[in-house]
C-alpha cells in the first residue's frame, strides 16, 4: 500500500515538473558579430507567453539589465536595438518573471571594417558549417584562422568545414590583406542525439496538441492527482471478528433452575400414581 501511494506521489511530482516552460534566444540578422550602427532584433521564442520571457544581456562591463529604453526597445517578448555600438557587446539570453533563463548568445559588435559570419548556436556533429568574412561592402580573399593558427586561405572569403567534429570546436576569426581581421568567435560544437527518429509531421501534430492541452490543464491535474492520492493514502481501518460467548449462569440463576427440575420431577412422579 504505502509503495503504491509512493508512486502515486511522483506521478503527481511529474506533471509538475513537466509543466516548466522554456524558450530560445533569436536573433536578426541571424551572426554574433556586428557593425557598429547596425540595428538587431532579438525574440524570445517562448512555450508560454503567459511566463512573461524577457530579453535580458551582462555586458562587458559587468552590468546585467533586462531590455530598457536606455539601450533597447521592448515589445513583448522582443527586443529592438536600432544602434550597436561597441559596448553593446555581451550575452544577451531570455529570463522569465519566474527566474527561469534560456540558452545564451554572445555578440561582438565591432568598429572595425571586418566581420567572420559564424553559427549563432552550437552546431551538430556530422553537419557542414560555412564561414564568411566580409566587410561593409563586399567579401574579399581571407586567411581563417582557428586558436590562432592559420587553417587555410580563401579567395571568395567562404570557408567551410565539412562533416563538423568536436576537434573542430574552437576559437575563429578571419584577416583580410586591405581590410584588416575580424572579431573571434567561438564555435561550439555538440554530439548528436540518440533517439529515435522524429515521427511523420501528422503525429507530431497530434503530439503537439496533447501537450499543449496537458499544459493549459496542468494546474487542475495536479491539484486532482494529489487529491486523488490522498484519499487513496488514506487508512480504512480494519474491522475485528466478534464472537458470541455465553457467561456461565449466576448462583440464583443455578438455583431457580434447580427448583424448576424438583418441581418437574414431583409432578411427573404424581402423575404416574
């Protein structure tokens, strides 16, 4: 019973946790690096609009705002800034009113004439990845480099690195002969999951639809899960054999019968005469 009451209780301890929301950093244009000047726009793509994400950053010199008029413009989950500049540059992530935070994304916004396009996110193991160094104006014949060694110079300025392993992970940034080296950037690079494959768009859909009615039901399971297990926990009590036994009779009682039997015994004896 109380094994069974157990279960109950972290089935209920499940839903809750279950009902944690998250959400993901965009960002547009979609690099870590950028112009001085240039504006971006970042979006708390979130699970439940109800949770209140907010575009939150820790700067370079070590102060940590949610998005204010001071640097940014708010509307709802997002985050406008029309003008970067070089103290703009920092990790910038999605911060609930619960106190919750999302994965982060490291920007550098440069003065210089030079940028390296990279990946925003990790990447996978196995994918193919593309480097760009630019300027302003155009793409020009650039060294990449990785940890501070030369990998290999292209004259188009793209650079791509196939079939992405975790020795690859590292520190790049690019240098062009007329325009001077970009910012570095850190690539970061993840294993690939090893579950099964995801199934057809139409299950997913209906997958997608249960668990945004368990989310909307979350609280009202919960609070009946626990009820549930409660009333179920509860002892019934048990119920004890009752036996009948008979008392031995008193002394009068023994005397009346004995009477009862002489007097029996005299009107049977006068009956026979």
């Amino acid at each position: 019973m109380e094994e069974t009451c157990l279960l109950r209780l972290l089935f209920v301890t499940s839903l809750l946790s279950g009902c944690t929301h998250q959400a993901s950093l965009k960002i547009s244009p979609h690099r870590s690096q950028l112009f001085v000047g240039e504006s971006v726009s970042l979006r708390c793509e979130e699970d439940d609009s109800s949770d209140g994400w907010t575009v939150t950053r820790s700067t370079s010199g070590g102060t940590r705002t949610k998005c204010v008029a001071d640097w940014g413009r708010k509307d709802g989950s997002s985050c406008v800034i029309s003008f970067m500049r070089t103290w703009d540059s920092g990790v910038y992530w999605c911060e609930s009113t619960g106190g919750a935070a999302s994965s982060s994304i490291n920007i550098t916004v440069t003065g210089g004439a030079v940028i390296l396009q990279s990946p925003v996110l990790p990447v996978m193991e196995g994918d193919d990845v593309t480097l760009t160094c630019t300027t302003k104006t155009s793409n020009l014949s650039a060294a990449f480099y990785k940890d501070g060694s030369v990998i290999r110079t292209e004259p188009t300025g793209h650079m791509t690195i196939q079939n992405v392993s975790r020795s690859d992970e590292g520190l790049y940034k690019c240098n062009t002969s007329r325009d001077g080296e970009s910012p570095p950037s850190w690539i970061a690079v993840t294993g690939k999951p090893t579950t099964a494959p995801p199934p057809d768009s139409t299950l997913l859909h209906l997958v997608f639809r249960l668990l945004l009615h368990l989310v909307v039901f979350c609280p009202y399971c919960i609070s009946t899960g626990i009820m549930v297990s409660l009333y179920r926990c509860r002892s019934t009590g048990n119920y004890l054999p009752v036996s009948m036994e008979m008392a031995p009779p008193t002394q009068a009682e023994q005397g009346l019968a004995d009477e009862y039997d002489d007097v029996m015994a005299a009107v049977t004896t006068e009956h026979h005469l």
